[in-house]
C-alpha cells in the first residue's frame, strides 16, 4: 500500500459504564449521566457516524474494581468504573439506531465458552449487516474468577495457550458455512448445500467442540478481530490472529521502533502486514483556539482523585496496592505475580528501576488521567499537525480516541478535527462500503480459502 493511498483509522474508545476509560469523566460539567439508558449510547454512537468515524468499541471486565482495600467502598463511592453493563447488548443498540459505522465489543477467552462467543458475534454481524468486530482478550485478575466460579486466576502464558486455541475453534465455527452454501429454492426444496456445511470435530487440550456451527457468513465473512496485548506473549498472538490492533506508546520514537517490529513479526507469521492496522490509544482535547483547548485540559486534569489510580492499578495487576507503602519497593517475587506483564513492564522500563514504588506505578503510567495515553492537544490545526506525524512517520495507522467526557470529547472530534483531517486528505470523506472491513480497506474473507488452507496443512 502506497502511503499516498493510506487513509487514518479512528476509533472511538467505549465503556458499557458510568464513564469512559478515564474514570473522573463522570465529574465534568458537561458530561451526560443517563448512562443507564440507550439514548446516552445511541447519541455517541449517532455522533461519530457523523463525524465518519470507523469504529466505535467497548473495552470491558468482568467484574468491577474491588482489589484495592480488599472491598469494592472505594470504586463505588468515587465512581471509579463503577458500573459493568454488557456491551454487547449496546452494541446492538447503537446498531439499531447507525447504518455505517463499525461496532465492536469485548469477549473474554478466559471466561467463555468458543462456540458461545462464536454464534453471539456471528448473530450480531449479521443483524448488523457485517459491521461487527470482537475485542478479544484473556481478562485480567481473580474477581473475574470468583465471578465465574473459580479461585483464581489463569497464569499470564497460559491464559494465551488457551486464547490460541479458542480462536482456533472459533475461526473453525464461523467457516462452517462456505460463504456460497445456502440456496433457498423453495420449489426444489434445497435450502443448502450439505456439502457446504462442515463439522470442526475439534479435540483439543482446552475444548472440544463438534459443530457443525448454526450460524450462515455475514457480509463482511466474520467479524473483525481486535486485540490490545503488549507483553511478549500478546503481541506474539496478535500478530498472528488480529487485524486491528490497539497499543500504547509514550514517545513518537518509541512508536516507531514498536510499530516497525510488530509489521515484521505479522509478515513472519505469514500474513500482509498492511492488512493489520495499529492504532495507539490517545486523548485529544481540541478547541477553537489554542487558549479554548488548555481551558479545557485544566478542566480535565482537575477531575482526577488519587484514588482513581490505586483502584485501577489494582484491578489490572491483580494486586492490592493498599498493602504497600507508598514508597515501598515492589520485590521480584510481588512482581512476577502481577496480572497484566505489558503494563508492568511498561514501568520498570520508564522508571529505570528493576523494582519500582507504589509511586512509580502511579506516577509513570499515569493511570486513572490523561497521562496514561498520550494526549494531542490544541487547536484543529495543531492536533492534527501532531497526528499526521506519528501517522506518516510512519508510527501508527490510525488512532484509538479515549474520551474525556460524554459525548463532549466526539462531537469536538467531529465538528472540529475531523473537517481539518479530511482537508489534508488523510482522513476518508464518507464510508467506502457497507461492511466494517470494507470501512478499514481490509479484504473479505472467503470460508472456502479457509478449508484449503486447513487441508494443506493436514
């Protein structure tokens, strides 16, 4: 793909909660608190068709923040991501009211069954017209297991061996059906071609499944698969499964060298690397004027409470922060047992201690403010300046776009940064078709290319 050719992917970054991934959202003036309702999604979701965004998607857990203090008083009082609605139920309902954009939503690997996550996206491809896409992730931490009848949680490697074969199960359901296999000729009563339709019979370490699937190929063929990890272990899976990827850099530099090794590792697997899109998540708080835009960071930044961070470190670590000093050093024994080892990682490496503080992980990752992502902020013209050069750098293909109140933050994306995105030609003008991959110029998958592929390597 040329890089005249190459157009910015925008993602619209959702919670089914009472705030978005930034828990002090709740508090700002301008956000709209009937979050319980379907208009509070249907409004976003109207707004960023709109402003011709790709995709909107949900992040989601399954359980609510309840590892620091031991209890759940602290998140629930302060409202830090304290409600956990299901999103797929949303989705549909931001669908219902939307006819282009692309609608994605988390799935666990962990906690789910793969022919149960199979026939609920390839129903809601289908009811959606193939403008489905499915967050997949291992989840995180032990309330997720107690919510699910287990002790504890998976170990972090092993929670990926089983998330490589669920997809494998997965992937073998939504190509049971070649895309050419139903008929529907009523007066020779031929409503499929059997010798279309194939069982999976799959037997495995974690699942067996027979099939075959109960569910036809939606538009797009299956739904787009997104996947966020960062450890060594995640990216090693989504290069070899994802197709929109979701990361986060802290430097234009280090960006590029991570953008560059991840295309390389999905070219070894076998695959075109142009046909996975990376996109770091961001905050973009834009204005008519340079002083509107610092007005409304100020806003923002006076939002955050202490409290927001600790409770989130605990919950994506799978520890409970209040049992250290703040300036106490982690040992190397309370570091391996952390949950989410990108994250950890992350903060030995930024820190440049081999055994950070409490204060390190809050400072450094900057968890529960804008600073955990990076954030473009200024007017149209200068947020778009800085986005058009982690994109051509190249760094990036786009951009996943964390919300700083709602709906505030979208409809500042597209009444004012979109129109100066699309006047340099790097943001598309309409929708180019009616599919979410057609959306992100990704080819459609064929069932049939899939079953050759499977009988090669038998």
């Amino acid at each position: 793909m040329s890089s005249q050719s190459r157009m910015m992917t925008l993602v619209a970054f959702l919670q089914a909660q009472n705030c978005s991934n930034l828990p002090g959202s709740w508090r700002h003036p301008s956000t709209i608190l009937d979050f319980l309702t379907p208009e509070y999604y249907q409004r976003i979701a109207r707004t960023l068709e709109d402003g011709k965004i790709q995709m909107a998607f949900f992040d989601d857990r399954l359980a609510l923040p309840d590892l620091y203090t031991g209890n759940h008083h602290e998140a629930i009082a302060a409202g830090v991501r304290a409600v956990k609605l299901d999103p797929s139920t949303i989705l549909m309902a931001m669908g219902m009211a939307t006819s282009k954009i692309g609608l994605g939503t988390t799935y666990s690997t962990t906690y789910y069954e793969p022919y149960h996550v199979a026939r609920v996206f390839a129903t809601m491809d289908l009811m959606l017209k193939g403008r489905v896409g499915w967050n997949i992730v291992t989840s995180l931490n032990s309330a997720e297991a107690l919510n699910f009848g287990g002790e504890k949680h998976m170990e972090h490697d092993a929670r990926y061996d089983r998330a490589d074969e669920f997809m494998d199960v997965v992937m073998g359901h939504w190509n049971t059906w070649e895309d050419d296999a139903l008929i529907l000729d009523k007066e020779t009563n031929r409503f499929a071609d059997p010798n279309k339709v194939h069982r999976l019979d799959h037997h495995g370490h974690y699942f067996n499944s027979r099939g075959p699937f109960s569910v036809p190929r939606s538009p797009q063929g299956h739904p787009l698969l997104i996947q966020a990890g960062q450890s060594g272990r995640g990216q090693a899976f989504a290069a070899k499964w994802a197709e929109l990827v979701f990361v986060i850099y802290h430097s234009l530099e280090a960006g590029k060298r991570q953008y560059k090794a991840f295309k390389e590792a999905v070219a070894a697997e076998g695959r075109n690397p142009d046909h996975v899109k990376v996109a770091p998540a961001c905050y973009v708080i834009v204005g008519e004027s340079e002083d509107a835009a610092q007005e409304k960071r100020a806003i923002i930044e006076s939002l955050a409470k202490p409290v927001d961070g600790l409770v989130l470190i605990s919950e994506v670590l799978n520890y409970d922060f209040s049992k250290k000093g703040y300036d106490e050093p982690f040992s190397d024994e309370e570091l391996a047992e952390f949950s989410w080892h990108g994250f950890r990682d992350r903060v030995v490496e930024m820190s440049g201690k081999k055994n950070p503080t409490v204060r390190d992980f809050v400072e450094v990752s900057g968890r529960g403010t804008i600073k955990e992502h990076k954030v473009f902020c200024g007017t149209p013209k200068s947020v778009a300046d800085q986005m058009e050069e982690w994109f051509t750098a190249p760094a990036c293909d786009g951009f996943v776009l964390a919300a700083t109140s709602m709906p505030g933050t979208y409809e500042d994306v597209a009444r004012l940064l979109v129109p100066e995105l699309q006047r340099r030609g790097l943001f598309h003008k309409d929708y180019e078709g009616p599919t979410l991959r057609e959306t992100m110029g990704l080819p459609i998958p064929r069932a049939a290319d899939w079953h050759a592929r499977r009988k090669a390597a038998e």
